[in-house]
C-alpha cells in the first residue's frame, strides 16, 4: 500500500509514520526536513520540496507518481485553510485513492450543548478563527465529494500528546518547560476557571493506531471521524499528574495554583486566550468514538497521561537544550496573576468596608 504524508515528523504524525511502516506501508513523506520534533523514520522515502509553492509540489508528485505508481492514501497534515484544501484536491485528482484531511475537534460547536460529542455534532465555533477555517476546508471536501466523487476522509484530533510537549491549556507553546519551570521554583501558574472541567488527552501513539487503521479503510471512504482516547481527566488532576512526575506534592499544586476565569483572560490577551481557551479548553472535552472503533476494531487507547507525561518530562531531562524558558510569558503570566489578585482583594476590601 503506497501512503504519502504531506508532513509526518511533527508531534502527531511523528507516531503514525513510523507505525505505517511497522504494517508494511510504502511511505513517502512530503517535507522541508525543519520538523523540531522528529527525523524522517528510517524507511521512508522524502520528498523536499515547499508545499506552498504549489507548482513545484505538483511536479514533484508527478515525478513521483511517474517513477513510483499512484496513491492508495494521502495524508495532509499541514492544512489550515479551505484554499489549502481546494488546491489539494485539485493536485490528488486522478493520483490518489484517498485524502485524508486532518482537521480538528475544535472545530465542534463551542460550547457543546451536550457534554459528549460525537460526529453528529455540528461544527461552529465562534470564538477561534483556526476553528473555522478547518471545519471550512471540510466542506470543500464535501462537495467535492459530492460533485465529483472526490475519496476524501475527514479526522478530528483533540488534545494530542506526544514525548516533546506538556499538553497544558496555559503553556509556552514554544517552550513548554517554561511552565514546568515555575512549578519547580515554587512560582504561582494560572488555571483557567476553577480547574473542574473535563478534558480528554491522547497519547499520540494511541491516535496513531486510528489514523493509520483508516489509511485503505473502504468504510473510511467520505466519511469524518474523531480519534482521541477515553483518557477524560479535569485540569486540576492534569496539574496534579504534571507535578507528581517532577517530585511536587498534589497539596504544593494547589496552592501554587491561580485559579482565572476564562473570559477575563481572554479579554487581557484575546490572540492568546480566546481562540484556545473559550473556543477549545474552558469547554467540556469529551468524546465518543464509537464510529472509529467500528472502522477500526484494534483502535483501543491503553496509554494514560499520568504514565506519559513522565516520559515527557524524562525527555525534556534528558537535554538541557530543550528545557528553554519563555521569558516573554512568564512575564505576561506574571502580570495577569499580580492584577487579578490585586482586583480580587480590592473588592473584598471593599465588602468588608460595607460592612
């Protein structure tokens, strides 16, 4: 089964190629070879060239198909935007019997009005702009689907975790030790809400076996799934597992914790806060994958965050050049917890004078 990746060596799909390749798929990975996270797994061929530059990319598939046959499955990875994708349906016309678009559960109505969300649930996000934009590139899809009988297959990934980062909602996303280090010092971290709502996290090893299990999958065929793991934690468990992999007590967790309620952090940093946080992790995060696992009986999640993010935290020990810190939020997170909890007591100050 020939398999082409456009992508493969970022934090998801680091864990998917190299199980393709354990099944016996010919992969060929589409790259620049910048990827931070992971080398192209030995047994893949690369193809580098700039997706973005669509006619090199168009000649370089072509040469591709050419020498080496049409195929069975693509996987794009690197999408964001519908124009994206109505250019890669144009390209994969005639060369491939699927397109696998990997969109995002983000893109589910937001809030849910039901507290699991299954594929059923429809698509509208209004408070992040990523959101739309992918669940605007799954409808290119659908009609080209329906108009030309486009093989397209639609995925859902929520919060997928993977050795190199520490799936936290208030994290620096570049370097994510940045948190893990003032947890360490004994400095105050922010919580958004109250810590108590439910939120799913996948080892990406886990998505790995749906993903790859719908890659030649007839049953997959213009069709959308969610893969995530039934991992369903609150984001004060999550603290709790990230401080007992780095020798903090539960109790040291929660009294360094600054609880905030979303929207006031969304209106101090709205490019920073509301997209993610009201838009995705302030919300209820739990799925059914019912119709996943009919497609793919051997999806059956076994990992567990509070295992893996010890390997995480191993990784990160095991370099010190990955432990970088983020100087520019811990200032921002700094100066959002001295004005809350200067508003906070200001208004009790205030009570109390009433009284």
């Amino acid at each position: 089964m020939r398999v082409l990746f456009i992508g493969g060596t970022g934090l998801i799909s680091s864990a998917c190629s190299p199980l393709a390749i354990e099944r016996g798929m010919d992969l060929t990975l589409v790259t620049r070879g910048q990827s931070p996270v992971a080398a192209t797994p030995a047994g893949a061929r690369t193809i580098n060239v700039d997706i973005h530059d669509v006619a090199a990319l168009r000649e370089a598939l072509n040469a591709d198909v050419a020498a080496h046959g049409r195929y069975d499955a693509v996987v794009q990875w690197i999408a964001f935007s519908p124009e994206h994708v109505r250019q890669d349906v144009e390209t994969f016309t005639g060369i491939a019997d699927q397109y696998v678009f990997i969109s995002s559960a983000s893109a589910y109505q937001t809030p849910p009005q039901h507290y699991v969300t299954t594929e059923q649930t429809p698509l509208a996000n209004p408070f992040w702009q990523y959101s739309r934009d992918k669940a605007a590139a799954e409808q290119v899809l659908r009609e080209a689907g329906a108009s030309a009988d486009f093989p397209f297959t639609i995925v859902r990934p929520s919060h997928t975790y993977g050795y190199s980062n520490i799936p936290l909602a208030i994290t620096g996303d570049s370097a994510p030790w940045t948190v893990i280090d003032r947890i360490q010092r004994g400095e105050k971290f922010i919580v958004h809400g109250d810590g108590t709502s439910l939120w799913t996290l996948t080892d990406h090893r886990d998505f790995a076996v749906g993903l790859v299990g719908l890659l030649g999958n007839e049953r997959a065929l213009r069709e959308d799934f969610t893969i995530t793991s039934d991992d369903v934690l609150t984001w004060n468990q999550i603290h709790e597992y990230v401080g007992a992999a780095i020798g903090v007590s539960a109790e040291k967790i929660a009294a360094q914790s600054v609880f905030i309620p979303s929207t006031l952090l969304a209106r101090y940093d709205p490019d920073a806060f509301e997209g993610p946080l009201l838009g995705d992790k302030a919300n209820a995060g739990v799925f059914n994958t019912s119709k996943l696992r009919a497609a793919v009986p051997d999806f059956n999640p076994t990992r567990r965050f509070k295992d893996g993010v010890r390997e995480s935290i191993d990784w990160f020990l095991a370099e010190e050049s990955r432990r970088e810190i983020d100087e520019d939020s811990n200032a921002k997170w700094d100066d959002v917890i001295d004005r809350y909890e200067t508003a906070v007591a200001a208004a009790f100050d205030d009570d109390a004078g009433r009284g």
